[in-house]
C-alpha cells in the first residue's frame, strides 16, 4: 500500500504542477487505506471512478461493491470504470451497477492479449452507457499506456500522443501508482 500512495502523491504533484486535472480510478482497497491520499485527489479537483475492490482478482461484485464503498467514503456519486487489467466487462452491469462510463476498453492490437481491431478507438456509447477506450495510434493500434512510456524513447512516445491528440481531439492513457 505504500508504494501505491507514494506513486499516487507524485502522479498528483506532477499533475498539481502542470495544472492538470485527471480521473483517478481507485480500487475499493485503496480508498479504504489511503484517506489522506483520497482527501487530496478531491481537494486538487481530480475525478474519483472506481477500480474494482483490488487489483488482483477481479469477481462480478465488484461493479457495485467498489462503487458502494468508494461513494461512502467521499461522499460523492461516482460516474466512470475502469476494470483492473482492462479485462472485459459486461456492459450491461456497469449500467445496472449505476455508472455513466466505461473506461475499461484498450483497442490494441496485442496478439494473444488485446485483439480488438473491429472495435471503436474514440468514445462511443453502447447500451447506454458511454465508452472511453485507452488512445491507440490510428493506423496500427499501438497502445500508449504506461508500459509504452516505459520502454519506448521518450520522444517517441511524445510523438505518438501528440499524434492521437490531433487526430482524435485529446488523448487518454492511464498510469499505474
């Protein structure tokens, strides 16, 4: 846990420092034992959406178990998803769980873990509920979350976001504390 609030507090001073609001996807674990961290995450102005209960192991429940738990403890409705791990998730029970997005899609082309080339790469709605995949680049779906920050040139990298945010009109990628 204190890895996670101490990456968590660094991605928050970088954001404080550029002026930057995010959506922070908080697992139900980490907003129980991180309510200091929570508290700040509100008071910078950045969104809180749920994570699932934890990282590990995620069940059907979690949909709402993390919603509940998280709601409870700021205070707040939470509107958005992400699924640990981006794993699939059904659609209709994050509407039925009371979310307004889903962020759990990445439109990657990555054999044998992301194959999903006929779907969408920019925000959609399906059955109600809106989608906000992971930014890919157009043409050969390369994904640009952490793990591409990690091990690709970092002006590569910039190159690439650069590209989606003129080609798509912005960019969302996501981090991992």
């Amino acid at each position: 846990m204190n890895v996670s609030v101490e990456g968590a507090n660094i991605i928050l001073d970088i954001l404080k420092a550029n002026d930057v609001r995010a959506t922070m996807f908080c697992t139900a674990n980490f907003a129980k034992n991180a309510p200091e961290t929570m508290q700040r995450i509100m008071d910078e102005g950045h969104e809180v959406a749920c994570h699932g209960v934890d990282h590990f192991e995620p069940k059907e429940t979690d949909f709402k178990v993390s919603k509940q738990v998280i709601e409870d403890l700021t205070s707040r409705n939470v509107a958005g998803y992400r699924q640990p791990r981006m794993f699939p998730v059904k659609d209709s029970e994050i509407k039925k769980a009371g979310y307004v997005y889903n962020s759990s899609l990445n439109p990657a082309f990555i054999p044998g873990r992301y194959m999903n080339l006929k779907t969408p790469r920019t925000y959609f709605l399906k059955d109600g509920v809106l989608q906000i995949p992971a930014s890919v680049t157009p043409h050969m779906r390369f994904p640009l979350f952490w793990l591409a920050l990690h091990h690709l040139p970092e002006g590569m990298y910039h190159r690439f976001a650069r590209g989606v945010l003129k080609h798509d009109g912005y960019f969302t990628t996501y981090f991992h504390p």
